[in-house]
C-alpha cells in the first residue's frame, strides 16, 4: 500500500488519519490519510518528488481560511505550508524586500511592515492566511492585490523540481495567478515595498479597516464564497436575489454580507456545499449570472451540486 511504503521515506512531520476540521475556518470536514508538515523547500521537494513516483492524491494546504474539506474520509496527503515560515529582510534606500516561506501568514506580513513604515501591505489588513496561498489566489481589496506585489515566487513542480518566477515572467489579475496549478507548491515569495510617511500608511490602513468593517465579525466563515462577475459585485447580486439569510442544515448565508457563508454551529460540508449551489442557481435562474466559487473545494471532484 503506498502509505505503507511513503511512510518510511518521509523526512518531516506527518500524522495519520488527521481530522481536517480544526484546520478549516469554516470548521467542516473529516479526516485525511496522512497529514504532512514540511519545514522547509527541500522537505516539500521531497513529498513531490516520492508523490511523482506513487502517483497518491495530494492536497496543498496553507492557513485553511478559504478551504471546505469533504465530510468523510479523504484518500491520499494534505500537505500543509504551517511549518514553512522562513523570512529575510534584503533592505535598500527607499525600498525593502522581504522573502517569505509560503506558509507565512499574510497578517503578520502586514504588522511587520506598517511597524516599519513600510507601505504596499495595506490592503491586506484583515485578509487571513499565508502569503503562499494569498499569492496562489491573487488576494486583494480595492484594486490593490498580493501581485503588486510580487517581484519573484519560486515552486516546486510536480516532478519536484524547484522553478523560479521572476516579475515579468508570470500574469495576475483578479483571484487569478497563472503560475498557481494543483500540483504546484507556492514555495517562496519575494515581497517589495517602499518606504512611506507614517501618516500615509495609517491613512491607508484606516480606509482598508473600513472597507472590512461592512463583512461578518466572529463569526466562522470562509471569505467570499463567490468571486465576483465583470463589473459587478456577487455580494450585490447575492443580495439583490433575496439570498440573506438562506439555510442549508448548519449553514446559513450571513445577513451582514450575502457573499459570506458562515457556520451556525454544526454545520458539515454537505450543507455548505448544498447552500452555495443553492445561491448560485438562484442568482443565474433571476439574472443569468452564473457565480464562480472562491471557496477551494478541496477534495470534491464533482465541484458544486446541482438543484
């Protein structure tokens, strides 16, 4: 059996039959095989490389916070980046650059640089999770996003090979990076920023903290469930359609923000899943919109279901 043999040649941390829902923000899923916990590139090259040779499904995982794990049991490896937190500062006159290891949460990133007087952060205030993942999805707010600010990624490839990403060579846009694949670690990130006047900075946060004031506080969700349309908001559609306030068991689409899907209490997958089509069908039936989900589905082939 491949776990059986992975086993002993793994080279990190790893736990078998791993539950899966203290690890997702929403707090819905069930237990994994083998959970592993790279410290490092070379760790992460390694799981890749013994992944290419075994051919067992593997999951990249950063902070969790955007994810829905099925309810059951999952086949093959969630590889989680939790461990890969390495940083170093490389500083010139009116710019710093900061290299980050993908599991490095974008918060802190944020803290460190508004301490520093540091501006190009901002936008990130109150986005949670790691920068690995933050690049992968491209995670922004109000037009500014984590490709502004990246001058260089380095992943490992599905043969575990490691490739570097210079600015210029790879494309963002919006939820979009197009180095970003299923089988592709998002390893590294090269991180610039530039020195600002502290009142900028703190004007800067200011408005970002505003812009966050309008989503879900305390309660257990993850983000946006939908991306939006061209020139147009999914919450706004959401809203528009009557989708407040809907219920799928323990799910219930928050009434402070109708893109924001949030967990009443004992919510499972199967619900999250079942009200996020829900929505999406009532949206294309009443305007022809057809939402795209920003939730990652990790683990479920099928994607959404259909009513």
């Amino acid at each position: 059996m491949w776990k059986t043999r992975l086993k002993s040649r793994l080279h990190c941390v790893f736990e078998e039959e791993k539950d899966l829902s203290p690890l997702s923000a929403l707090g819905v899923g069930g237990r994994v095989e083998l959970f592993a916990e790279p410290s490092n590139v070379e760790e992460a090259c390694s799981i890749f490389c013994l992944r290419a040779n075994m051919g067992f499904p593997l999951y990249i995982l950063g902070g969790g916070t955007n994810v829905v794990f099925p309810d059951g049991k999952l086949e093959g490896m969630v590889l989680s980046t939790r461990r890969m937190t390495g940083r170093r500062w490389m500083t010139g006159d009116d710019e710093t650059v900061l290299e980050v290891g993908g599991g490095h949460l974008l918060s802190s990133v944020v803290h460190e640089t508004v301490k520093e007087g540091l501006s190009g952060a901002e936008f990130a205030l109150g986005i949670p999770g790691t920068v690995g993942g933050a690049a992968a999805g491209n995670a922004g707010a109000g037009g500014r996003s984590v490709g502004d600010l990246l001058e260089e990624v380095t992943t490992v490839e599905a043969d575990g090979s490691l490739r570097r990403w210079k600015r210029g060579e790879f494309e963002y846009g919006y939820r979009y990076f197009s180095p970003a694949a299923p089988n592709r670690l998002v390893a590294l990130c090269r991180l610039r920023f530039r020195r600002a006047a502290r009142g900028d900075v703190d004007c800067a946060i200011g408005e970002f903290r505003r812009m966050r004031s309008i989503q879900p506080q305390g309660a257990r969700s993850a983000g946006c469930a939908f991306k939006n349309p061209p020139q147009d908001s999914a919450g706004r559609l959401l809203d528009s359609c009557g989708c407040k306030g809907l219920r799928v068991g323990g799910a219930v689409v928050s009434e402070a923000h109708a893109n924001f899907i949030v967990n009443g209490g004992n919510a499972a997958s199967g619900d999250i899943l079942q009200l996020m089509a829900l929505c999406r069908d009532i949206v294309f039936r009443k305007t022809g919109v057809r939402l795209e989900p920003e939730i990652k589905l990790m683990g479920f082939p099928e994607g959404l279901p259909s009513f």
